[in-house]
C-alpha cells in the first residue's frame, strides 16, 4: 500500500493551539495521509470477500474507488450513489448479516470529501469482518439511509446526523439523538471546539473547556 | 378521593390542560385519582411518558408508551440525558490518557471499556503480539471478575424492578467482593483505568492470588442463594417467562449482541468467534437458550457467572506460573513509565522508582518526562477492535493522525444498539412487561450516551 497524497502537515502536540511540545525537542511532525488502495493479495480471507463481491455485484469496478488494508483489517471504500446497491449485496449474497453502526470521521484538510461515514460489518456465518467507508463534501453531506437494509443502524445514523451533520436520505426519522433538539452545530466536528458553551451552576459560570489553559 | 368532575387534589398527582390534551402528572403515591379522571375522559388513547427518572427504568431512560388499556400500541425510547461527551474529550488527551475517559462509558463494566481500546490502540501500534502474556492473563481475569460484578447488578435491579427485593440484597453482596478485589488489585472499585496500551497499570500485589481464590469460593458458594431463590420460582417466572420476545431474525436486523443474541440460541460470543486476550487457551462453554425471552437472558446471566469462575481459575494457575514476569511492553518509548506501590497511606508513585529515574538513569528521566507531558505517537489509520462485554460486542473505531492523541474515537456501544430492540420487544405486550424487557436488555445509560 501506497501513500496516497499528504492532505496537511501539523507540528507540536497536536490538538494544543500553541506548540504544545513541551521539552522543546520533540521535533513532533504529524501528516496526516490518505492512503492509496492496497496491492493483492490481501491475505486472510479479504481476497475470498472482494473475489465474491466482485462475482456478486457487476458493477464493482465502478462503485468501489479504493479497497485498503490496514492492520489486518480490509475498508472498501464506496461511492455514495452505490452504496445501498453495495449493502444490500454484501448482505444477501455474501452474507454479512450485521452492520455494527456508523460512525462518522470529520477530516477538514480532505477538500470535498470531509466528512467519512464508516459502516463496520460482520459476517457470522462465516466469521468475517469488513469495513465500508463513504466520504462526502461538507456542502451536500447525503448518505443514502442503511435502515433499510440493517434497521439497526436507525439510531447510529441518528448518532451520526447529531454528531457530524451527515443527512441520511431515507431514514425513517432523522433527528438528534443525544443533543437536545434545538441544539446548533454538530459538536464532533474539527471546527466545534471542545464544551464550546459556558455553563451555568448555581449562579457561577465556568468556561467552556476550550477557554480554558489545560485545554488548549 | 376526588370525583370525576371535580378537580385533582392529589398532590402528587396534578392535571392541567394542553393543546395535546389533558396532561395528569404523577410522581408517586397513589394512582387511584389518575385513573378515576382517565376513565371519565373517554380518551380511548393514552400516552404515558416514563422517565427518565424512573425507579425502574434502569437509569436515565425516556419511555414514551402509547396504550389501549394496559396494553402498549407503540413504544419509543428517548436517550442523551447522560451524554457526556467522552469521545469528543478523547481528542484533546494523550492516547493513555483516553483510558481514564473510556472507563467511565459503560460504568458497570469499566474494563471492558478500556480492554476495548488499548487492544484498538495496540493494534495501530502494530504491538498487539509484544503485550506480555502476564498482561493478557490479568486482563481476562479482570474482566471475567468484572462481568461478575455487572451481572449482578442486571440480575439484582432486574429482580428489584419486578418487585423482588431479596435478590437484590444478595447480588450486590456478591458484588461487594469482587469490588473489594478491584481496590485491592488497582486501588479503586470503578472506573479503575487499570488496562493501558501495552500492558496493565501494574502487577497484582503481594497475597492477591490466595484472596482471589478465597473470593471464587466464597462466590461459587453464594450464587447458590440466588439460584434458589429464583430458578423455577412460581412468580419470577409468570413475570418472565415468555416476556420480551425477540427471535434470531429480529436480533441479527437490529445489531444485537450479547445475552440478548444468545437468548435465542445463537452461540455467538467474541471470546470464541474472534479471540482476543489469549480466550482461546481457556476452558469454557458459550451458555445459550432458545426460549427468545427474558427468563432465558436470565437463566443465560446465571449460568455465566459459573463460567466466569471457571476462566478465573484457571487465570490464577497460569498466573502463579507467571509469577515476576512483566506485566507491560518492552519498549520504554510505549510503556507507561511511573511505577505505583502500597504505601503507609495508600496508592502512590514507587519512591523506589522515582529514586532510580532521578539520580540513576538520565534516559529513564527522559521517557518519563516525555511520555508523561506529550505521550507516545501512534501510527496514522483507522482500525476496529471489539470485545464481549456482559452486554454484548463493545466495538471501537479509532482513526490515528500519526499524532499524541487520538483523531477520531467512537464506541460501538451494546447497550446502544440493544436498546432499540425494546419497542420490538414490547409493542403489544401489556405495560408491566415493559420493565422486565427493560431489565432483560440490561441497558447502562452512561454507555447508551457516552
């Protein structure tokens, strides 16, 4: 597996506004990659999984963009008009009966393809895991719903609407799950900081977290 | 006490009136006013909100039922009143400081949290075959007691919540002890962050193993007092049996794992299916039922506690064969530095350690400060790891930037995903059965909410 490209390039303890590189000598350089598609063969049974995939659902050439290994672990990642296509295929046909949620990976530098919907699956009857991975732009961030097909995933996506701001099209009632209602902005996005409201007790207000010194 | 003209006078039972509707709000005592107004309203349809501080809604669950008569036509669960954010804070720590937020997810099952994600963490390291087998052994040991600990209180407030008191009394009894090992062990009873990438926080103490095995005798003893208690009883099984039911179909749709799975005779359990932590060097059997409901989750909960004790036991044989082996990874520029020891006032930094980084070693001084103030970089990528916690497959989906600390890190937690199977459960049945559904999921609202 290749290097892609590098989407930035950050310095210090990342995360901290100022170097945050506390002996002076760390010399910490962070780049953050996007990795190319993997080589065959695989290994383990991915070769078995993207073979089958490959006979099962005709337009894989088309619908997979990059199929990467990592760790021992195999991501397909999938254009987002086929991936109920994809879903209902590697249910079906190969088996993977359950969808272990969404979860959703905000990367600000991966222009028009910043936000990522990572749906993990599993196969029992044959004891195999794979991963599905869409990337979306922030301005038209639609994902075609997995409720359908795993109705479990109804309130991960609702999860992920919450956290990320990623529409599912299709699912049976997106609202916010674990924010109140009327809340704004998407609190696991890069750009949200940390806390980001004051809060209120007993007539004393603390800062959000990201005010304060232990946090930046 | 009130007539149905005339207005409530309850004071723990008020009514006003909304554009929805009549709303009657009642925070205990007696219902015996509501109901009088109720049936005087001819409203064939009514909507109870219960929760989310409700004594039996097993934590701070919404339950909004919808009912005709007693029995439930549509059933929604509302969730987020514990929502803290923990997987955001992650973000701004160092991955070993993200131990201490995960541990406090799932507060019943800590150590599965974090075995959760120091295996994720290792496996981005590419260390997973370098945690010494002393560390893994703990790990299975800890956990196996932990899921002890969390069963019991899913059996205790389960029986509770039905109206059987004396089980309670005896679960958390059991529990006690199992707690008592964990302060001795780590030095707390929850949210210990003992498991940390690489290794365990630090070896057992002197004369652990001997009270270990005390404790699986004392437990193997009075597990039997519950098993009495309820196994076959008349009542529990009028209030279970048959209740909650959930097939396999609907189970594998809804992503449910755990007892709940196993419930309906799928023998499907992480420590068999995909081994980690050395499961496959114990002697164990994956407990089913086939009865899809909630006695048989329950019958399942019991029958693991006797399997927990089996892999315990044979923890502490390999244990005492391991005895003086390190408990985590070799490299020092991965390994938490600082040693703790048992002092005359308790828990606390090795002063033996600290004289030998300050006046002997300049390169020990020099990982300590490091991996302390900045910690240890991981590898850019993404990976997935899970473990079988008491309620089933806690999955964790960590995205490294090559940095200090972690990019993206999401808990697949079962209690989550088990929760949305309380309307399938539900729907149709009458409203007492809501609670022991409920109690069958064994859901832990502060890992629903994280």
């Amino acid at each position: 597996m290749k290097k892609e490209k590098n989407l930035s390039v950050g310095h210090g303890a990342f995360g901290s506004a100022d170097t945050g590189d506390t002996s002076g000598y760390g010399g910490l350089v962070r780049a953050s990659v996007s990795w190319g598609s993997s080589e065959r063969p695989y290994g383990s049974y991915f070769d078995d999984v993207v073979d089958d995939l490959e006979r099962a659902y005709p337009d894989f050439a088309d619908a997979i963009e990059r199929v990467v290994l990592y760790r021992g672990e195999l991501t397909l990642h999938v254009k987002r008009g086929k991936l109920l296509e994809v879903a209902l295929v590697l249910r079906d046909k190969l088996l993977f009966e359950m969808c272990l949620g969404v979860n959703g990976v905000h990367y600000p530098t991966e222009t028009d393809r910043e936000l990522h919907a990572v749906y993990p699956l599993l196969s029992m009857t044959h004891n195999r895991r794979i991963r599905l991975e869409v990337s979306v732009s922030e301005g038209d961030p639609h994902i075609p719903s997995l409720v359908e097909v795993w109705g479990g995933n109804n309130w991960n996506e609702r999860e992920t609407f919450d956290m990320f701001g990623i529409i599912f099209d299709g699912h049976p009632g997106l609202t916010r799950i674990l924010m109140p209602d009327d809340w704004r902005g998407h609190p696991q996005r890069k750009d949200y900081p940390l806390g980001g409201i004051p809060v209120e007790y007993k007539g004393a207000t603390v800062p959000p977290p990201n005010e304060r010194r232990s946090y930046r | 006490m009130s007539t149905s003209s005339g207005p409530i006078v309850d004071p723990y039972a008020s009514s006003l009136e909304t554009t929805e509707g009549r709303v009657f709000s009642v925070t205990g005592g007696d219902w015996d006013s509501v109901v009088t107004e109720i049936g005087a309203t001819k409203e064939e349809r009514v909507v109870v909100n219960m929760g989310p501080q409700h004594p039996s809604t097993h934590g701070v669950l919404r339950l909004v039922l919808e009912l005709e008569g007693e029995t439930i036509t549509e059933l929604r669960a509302g969730i987020g009143y514990l929502h803290t954010g923990i997987e955001k804070n992650t973000e701004y720590r160092s991955w070993t400081q993200g131990v201490t937020f995960v541990t406090r997810m799932d507060y019943l099952a800590p150590l599965f949290n974090e075995t959760a994600y120091c295996l994720g963490v290792e496996k981005l390291l590419g260390i997973t075959d370098d945690v010494p087998e002393r560390a893994s052994v703990i790990r299975v040991m800890m956990m196996e007691f932990n899921r002890i600990a969390s069963h019991m209180v899913a059996l205790g407030t389960g029986a509770l919540e039905l109206g059987a008191l004396s089980p309670m009394i005896f679960c958390f009894r059991e529990r006690e002890k199992v707690l008592d090992l964990f302060e001795l062990i780590c030095g707390l009873r929850m949210n210990m962050a003992y498991v940390r990438p690489g290794g365990v926080a630090q070896d057992l103490p002197p004369g652990a193993l001997p009270k270990i095995r005390e404790t699986v005798q004392e437990l193997r003893r009075d597990f039997k007092d519950n098993e009495k208690i309820l196994i076959g009883n008349t009542i529990w099984m009028k209030r279970t049996a048959g209740i909650g039911y959930l097939d396999l179909a609907g189970a594998t749709t809804l992503g449910i794992t755990g007892p709940v799975l196993r419930s309906t005779g799928l023998p499907w359990d992480l420590r068999k299916s995909e081994p980690y932590c050395g499961y496959e060097n114990y002697d164990f059997d994956v407990v089913t039922a086939n009865t899809c409901d909630v006695y048989g989750r329950f019958l399942i909960r019991m029958s693991e506690l006797e399997q927990s004790l089996r892999i315990i036991n044979q923890c502490v044989d390999k244990l005492e064969k391991l005895e003086g082996a390190p408990v985590m990874v070799a490299d020092k520029k991965i390994a938490w530095p600082s040693q703790l020891s048992l002092g005359g006032d308790g828990l606390g930094n090795s002063l033996d350690h600290i004289r030998d980084i300050m006046g002997t070693s300049m390169e020990a001084l020099i990982h300590h400060f490091k991996l302390v103030t900045e910690g240890f970089r991981v590898p850019a990528g993404q990976v997935y790891s899970a473990v079988e916690s008491p309620r089933g497959e806690i999955g964790v989906h960590i995205v490294s930037d090559g940095g200090t600390r972690p990019y993206r890190v999401h808990f697949r937690e079962p209690s989550f995903n088990n929760l949305q199977a309380t309307s399938a459960m539900c729907e149709g049945s009458l409203i007492a059965d809501v609670v022991a559904a409920v109690a069958s999921i064994d859901p832990v609202m502060g890992g629903v909410d994280r």
